[in-house]
C-alpha cells in the first residue's frame, strides 16, 4: 500500500512537471475549447473577496468586501452594486462612471483577493475527496495531485468529469492510464467552475 501510494505520487510529479514546461512526449496542441477558456477573463462570483481602491480617496476604498449571494457589494454613497457575473474591469468602469457624482475623474482598481466563487468537486476513490478551489488552467492531472492521488481500489480507467454547460449537463470519460502513457493527452482537459470528478 504504501509503495504503491509512493509510485502514484512519483508519477503524478512527473506529469506535472511536463506539462507545465509543454514538452511531455505525445502532447497534443490544445483544442479549441481550450484555447478559449483559458483566455476567458475572470468573472465575480458570489462569495469572492475583493479590493476596491479609489486613488487617492480613502473614504471610496474598501478591503475585503464580500460579494453576496445576490451578487451584489455595498459600496460608499452608491448602495449596491451589482458584482456577481462581472469581470473586474467591467465592475471597475461602472463605479468609477457611479463615483463621477461625487469625485473629480475618479480612478479605481478592483482586485480580486479571494475568489472563492470558483470551485472544483472531487470525489470516490481518491485520498482526499472534497472541495478545491479552482486555480488558473487547471488540468485533470493536477486536480489528482490535489486529491493526494487514487486509493488502491480506484479504477483508473473509468473516471468521469460532470460539467454543466448552457444550463445541461455534460459527462466527459476520462481514462487516466492512457493519460499516463501519452495515448491520448487530450483526456487531461482543463478544469471549469463547479466541474465534477468522479473516480469509481
């Protein structure tokens, strides 16, 4: 048991260090799909914790704002301010346009300090079943490393990933051993908001 979990560990560091570096033998060129996630901007969820600073006005800055259930923040003068669904661009031109009324050519960051909106779900035969937060680009391969790895009775071969899209759900099967072995890297698909991995 304890070699075994050894081995595991071993192989998972060594897929992640190539596929950080994009030299792992048999990669294939990311799809379409792919590509597009990864340059999608962040958008604010509710329970997000973030930074609001007007330059040079402390009285229109604000640390660790909570972002509600309703998506809404409480902001200085203008209530409440829809966050949720937003990027922080977006968010920083709407109270920047708001704060005209009451500043001279306001100029405002908003910077996302804890973006506990975004979350990834792994469960069944895994270490550490549980929730994660989801980290920029992450891959099915490193959401196992996260896990601690596979039990001894995993079956490797069956793993399924849950994803909601436009409102219907998506089953995605991924086989971790032809991941393993370069048969078909295009199984190490890149994680979305509220995914669910499931390792029967």
């Amino acid at each position: 048991m304890k070699k075994h979990f050894i081995f595991i560990s071993i192989c998972l560091a060594f897929i992640l260090t190539y596929t950080a570096s994009n030299v792992y033998a048999g990669e294939q060129k990311p799809s379409a799909a792919d590509t597009k996630f990864s340059v999608n901007p962040y958008r604010i969820g509710s329970g997000d914790i973030i930074d609001i600073t007007t330059w040079k006005e402390l009285d229109f800055s604000r640390e660790e704002i909570l972002v509600r259930i309703d998506g809404k923040i409480s902001f200085p003068l203008l209530d409440d301010v829809q966050a949720g669904g937003r990027t922080p661009l977006e968010l920083k031109k709407d109270i920047q346009n708001k704060l005209k009324g009451y500043i001279s050519n306001p100029v405002v960051t908003v910077t996302i300090r804890s973006p506990a909106s975004k979350r990834i779900y792994i469960l069944g035969e895994v270490v550490n079943t549980g929730e994660y937060p989801l980290v920029k680009n992450l891959t099915v391969l490193q959401a196992f490393a996260l896990a601690g790895g596979f039990t001894e009775w995993a079956s490797k071969k069956e793993i399924i990933l849950f994803r909601k899209e436009n409102g219907k759900e998506k089953t995605i099967r991924i086989n971790y051993k032809d991941i393993l072995k370069g048969k078909d890297f295009s199984q190490n698909v890149q994680l979305q908001a509220d995914d669910t991995i499931i390792v029967p």
